[in-house]
C-alpha cells in the first residue's frame, strides 16, 4: 500500500513538473535556473510542543541535504521527542525502550526535474524508544504554490515475536508524515497535516522573513489523534527555521 501510493504521487508530481519553483540565485522567491556545477545544500531546524489530550509532547526535528550537478545527493532526517506511549499495550505494541525517542535516517535521494528542493529519496532508518529500524522513502515537492511532503517507514525488527497475539509479518509502529500547503501570499500558507501518533487535521505557516534564502516560520497545528481509537484533540506550535545555499 504504502509503495503503491509513493508511485502515484511521484508520478503525478514528474507530470506536472515544468512549473516547480522555488528560490533563485538571489535567494528571492521565483522560478529556478537549472542545476549547474556547484552544490546545493539545505537545512532545517524546527523546534515544536504538541498537546495530545492533556499531555504535552515537546519535539526538534532536524533535516537537510546536500544535492550534485548529477542530479543526486544525500538526505538526512532526525529528531528527537517524547513519545506517546498511552495506548501501546492495548493496542498489542512491543515494548518501549524509553519515552525519549531518537529517530535518524540516511537517504539517497535524486533532484526532480533538475530544480531544487524538489526530490524523492530512500535509504534507511532507525527509531530508539520504540525499538525499530527499517527502509525510508518519500516525495518532497516545492514551487510558488505548493508544498507537498510525503514520508514514511516501515518496520522491520522489534520484540513482535514475544507478542504471539500480534500478526509478526507487519510491525504497527510503521510511521508516516504527510504535508500539503498551499500558499496564498508570500508570507502565509494553510493546508493539510497528519503524522501517526501525533495529529491529523489542518496547518498554518507563517513566513516572518519571505524572499529570502534563511526562512523564519511561525507553525500552527490543529486537528485530532485517530491512532488509539480515544480521538483525542491535538494541538501544536512551532519555530522553523531553513536555509538554501549554493555553493
């Protein structure tokens, strides 16, 4: 399902390509030129506190690449959070190592359609806590409009075996983040958020610095956590902060 639904998003985004955009040489928000002989490199940082019914999960999130004329780089994504562990064991979940989770994952990753920050990647990851590693892969587009983020792994070891009433061909810790914005003006964006474990519903972002290549964003988050069946509200609040280079 998960391989079947990343083909169909990459395809449709390869067939709508000839308008991705998303920074120049300049920094300034605008169509691309292509990719030349010097490198590109991204990172994010983003530092965010999430409320689960009357829990507070604080979270960072970092990630960046580093993309070759070739049209292939290098990806990485961590971050480190509380988990939220009210309604693992009812729900036949292996053991958690700790309510600290550490997640890092490496990927190689290839640029679409030569323009920047705009890839698919895949590589592998690993999650301390919930005690499970396994393949990474997703979809990241970006243009004047639009914002889509799709990622997810699945799980391939944890304690499954020492739960006989738990189906051991297919770990339910698997974990997916799904993002669509679209953008209104330069400094506002409103879409689509869900993330397994945490919230599904809808996202705000707010440029404090647009039309430049070090991006400053205030991030709303509002919706509901579906995972454990008690529908919980979930609400959230982050600073984001991204820089493009080219090298």
């Amino acid at each position: 399902m998960f391989l079947t639904l990343s083909f169909l998003i990459i395809s449709s985004v390869v067939i709508g390509q000839d308008n991705l955009a998303f920074y120049n040489e300049q920094g300034k928000s605008g169509p691309l030129s292509k990719i030349d002989d010097t490198r590109q490199e991204y990172h994010e940082a983003e530092f965010a506190f999430i409320v689960i019914g009357e829990g507070v999960y604080p979270r960072m999130l970092f990630n960046g690449y580093s993309l070759y004329k070739s049209g292939f780089g290098v990806v990485g994504f961590s971050h480190v959070d509380r988990i939220r562990i009210n309604g693992f064991a009812e729900k036949g979940y292996p053991p958690i190592q700790s309510e600290l989770a550490i997640f890092v994952s490496a990927a190689l990753m290839y640029n679409i359609s030569s323009y920047n920050n705009s890839y698919v990647f895949g590589g592998l990851g690993n999650y301390y806590g919930k005690n499970f590693w396994g393949p990474i892969a997703g979809i990241k587009v970006e243009n004047e409009n639009w914002d889509l983020l799709f990622m997810g792994q699945l799980c391939l070891k944890s304690d499954m075996d020492q739960m006989p009433e738990v189906d051991i061909s297919f770990d339910p810790n698997s974990w997916y983040r799904i993002k669509l914005m679209r953008r209104f003006n330069e400094k506002l964006s409103f879409g689509l958020y869900s993330e397994r474990f945490y919230l599904s519903g809808c996202m705000i972002e707010y440029d404090v610095n647009p039309n430049t290549a070090t991006e400053i964003k205030l991030i709303g988050y509002l919706g509901r956590e579906l995972e454990f069946g008690g529908n919980s509200n979930s609400i959230g609040l982050s600073l984001k902060i991204s820089n493009l280079n080219k090298k």
